[in-house]
C-alpha cells in the first residue's frame, strides 16, 4: 500500500509589494505537484492566497500581476475608480481624498476567476483580518470572500476599513501578519513566508509621511513576528530578499519576483526532505 502523501499547510505574510515574492514560492508547490492542505494569508498575502487557492496556476499569477503593473497610467485610472472620498474632502475635513474601496481594489486587480465566496476554492483559505474596535483578531474561511480579504488588506489611511459580518475590520497585520500559528495541527507540516524583510535602504533623507506611516506598521509587524516565532515556530520559514522594495513598489514588480526566485531552489529542498521523509 502507498503511503499518502503528508499534508502540508501554508502561511503567506504580510508585506505590501513584497508580497508579490510569494508567487516564486507558489510556483515551487506547482512544480513539485504539491497541493497545500489549507492556506492561510495576511494583507496581500490574504489577496494572492485567495487567487492561489482558487485554481490559479503560481505562473498565471505572475503573468497577470506583471501585465498589470507594467502600465503605471492603467493602475492609476484602476485605482480612481476605487477611491471612495473627493479632493474636496481634504479641504472640508469630511474624509482623505486618497481612501480607496478594498473590495473595488480587488475587482479591479484579481484574475477573473477568483470566486465569490470562500466554498467555490480549490484549497480551504483563511483570512486573517483586525476587529477595529474590539482589538482582535478576526480569521474567516467561509462565506464572502472579497469583504473578508478587503477587511484583510485594509491599510490604515489608504484602504477604508470594512464592514463585515459585525466587523468593523482593518488589516490584519496588526493582530498577524505572518499567520502560521493558524494552521498548527491542520497539517503535519507548516510552511510560513515572511515577507516583511527586515531593514531597508537608508536614503540618506527624512522619510516622507506615507513612508513613516507604512514603514511604522511594518516595523511593528516584524516585532510581532519575531515574538510569535520565540514562542512556536512552523517547520520552515523562508524570508525572500525583500528589504530593497518599499511596501507600496507595485512598479518593481519584477524585481520583487525576482527576489522570491532567488529562494526557490531553498523551498524546493525543504518540500522534497518533507516528502522523502514520508
């Protein structure tokens, strides 16, 4: 009788742009024929975790994020369409004129075939969003897909926060942003993708005000990752070379893949030590 093959569950962190190194990693799943047992996704890792779960090959999923980021005027009438306030907004104090809608976002940027609800996936996902008000974590694995990952994604200032299922909710990075301890006794084995990566560029001059803000959110982020990992750790992490890449680089996409290409042949070691040891 053959032995079954062990299960293995995936966590993919959050990182703004630096999250589209996730992608090389998924490539490496297909590639081996390895199906993740259950995925769960923080911020963009929630986005690309979703599509992936949905059906879509790592490789198509690099080919639609290059075509979209290639044409920057694109992006930025795509990213219009989304914002929910008015310039006016900033003079009247009503609102921030650059807030824009998570679920429009996502309509906008995911593959067509991502589905609508989380039981249509291929692979059991979660989404791991912030309860604004109560102060806690919120994970989702079952009805609308798009309000749990907008709520996911829901950066402080850029993406207005969701309403859901009693909610108000905000990106996850604040409660998870590397959600591996999720999935700890789902699978045999668990996998985490950190993409926050570590220190950044010093550019010599005072960072501007979106930079203190995003680069705030991460540097608590790694602090709560590094606490997590002191007290559980998955059976792997791997971190791609992503310190170079500011959160919101969309433009660098091929770069940033790059980089997660670079740590393909070290995933690949450890899928195939995991399932030679079964």
């Amino acid at each position: 009788m053959t032995p079954a093959a062990p299960t293995i569950a995936l966590a993919l962190g959050a990182g703004g742009a630096r999250g589209l190194a996730h992608i090389p990693m998924l490539e490496v799943f297909d590639e081996l024929g390895v199906r993740p047992t259950v995925v769960a996704g923080t911020s963009i890792g929630a986005i690309i975790g979703a599509a992936y779960c949905a059906g879509i090959p790592a490789k198509a999923l690099r080919t639609h994020m290059l075509d979209i980021f290639r044409d920057r005027t694109k992006v930025m009438a795509r990213l219009i369409e989304t914002r929910v306030g008015r310039i006016t907004d900033m003079f009247s104090g009503l609102g921030n004129p650059l807030l824009v809608d998570g679920e429009l976002v996502l309509s906008s940027f995911w593959p067509d075939s991502v589905p609508d609800v989380f039981a249509e996936l291929e692979i059991p996902f979660l989404a791991v969003a912030t309860d604004y008000f109560r102060r806690s974590q919120v994970v989702f694995s079952d009805g609308p897909l798009r309000p749990a990952v907008a709520g996911s994604l829901a950066i402080p200032g850029l993406v207005k926060p969701v309403a859901h299922r009693g909610h108000i909710l905000i990106d996850g990075v604040a409660v998870n942003p590397l959600p591996f301890d999720l999935l700890i006794g789902r699978a045999e084995y668990v996998i985490a993708i950190d993409v926050v990566g570590g220190v950044g560029p010093d550019h010599g001059r005072l960072p501007s005000g979106i930079e203190i803000s995003i680069g705030t959110i991460q540097i608590m982020q790694e602090s709560i990752v590094n606490a997590k990992l002191a007290i559980e750790r998955p059976h792997a992490v791997l971190r791609p070379d992503v310190g170079a890449y500011a959160a919101l680089d969309f433009f660098k996409a091929k770069q940033i893949l790059g980089a997660g290409d670079a740590l393909k042949d070290d995933l690949k070691r450890q899928l195939e030590k995991i399932l030679n040891a079964s």
